[in-house]
C-alpha cells in the first residue's frame, strides 16, 4: 500500500513558444520541479514526476503562475491516481 497520503503519478512536458530563450526556459522549469522536493525523473521529451497529490497539483500551478510572465507556451501534462507503488 502507499502511504497515507494519496499519492498521483504525473508526466509534464513543457515547451516553450516564440521563446527568446527556450533552453533557459526549459532549465527554469526543470529547476522549479527540482525544488518541489517531489520525486522525479527528467527524461528526453518528458519529465516523470511522483508524490502526495495536493504538492504534485501545486506544482503544475507553480510552474504555470512563474512561466505565464515569462513565456508563451504548452504543457502536456498526463496525470494518474496510480502510483506505481503496488497499490
């Protein structure tokens, strides 16, 4: 069983549009993830993020609140109640 937390799996990828700086982008995005404290794993097109589901929604508001002002962009996001922890 997980713990007593629910607990949600994400996949996020992020992608800047008409971005003066797409990899700084990108970098402050992955730094924001990092400093979430959730578990996560950068992959080459996506980002596998992993924890209480409250933090991992925070995280999507987050990054969205901090890259609205900075640039336009898209994220896809897929998100599951399946933890992958043996539940």
């Amino acid at each position: 069983m997980c713990s007593m937390e629910k607990i949600a799996s994400c996949q996020l990828a992020f992608t800047p549009i008409v971005s003066d700086d797409y990899i700084a982008d990108v970098n402050r995005v992955l730094e924001i993830i990092s400093n979430s404290g959730l578990e996560n794993e950068v992959g080459v097109l996506s980002t596998f993020v992993r924890g209480e589901k409250g933090r991992v929604l925070k995280l999507i508001a987050d990054i969205y609140e901090e890259m609205d002002g900075i640039t336009n962009f898209s994220m896809d996001i897929k998100i599951s109640n399946i933890c992958g922890c043996g539940k």
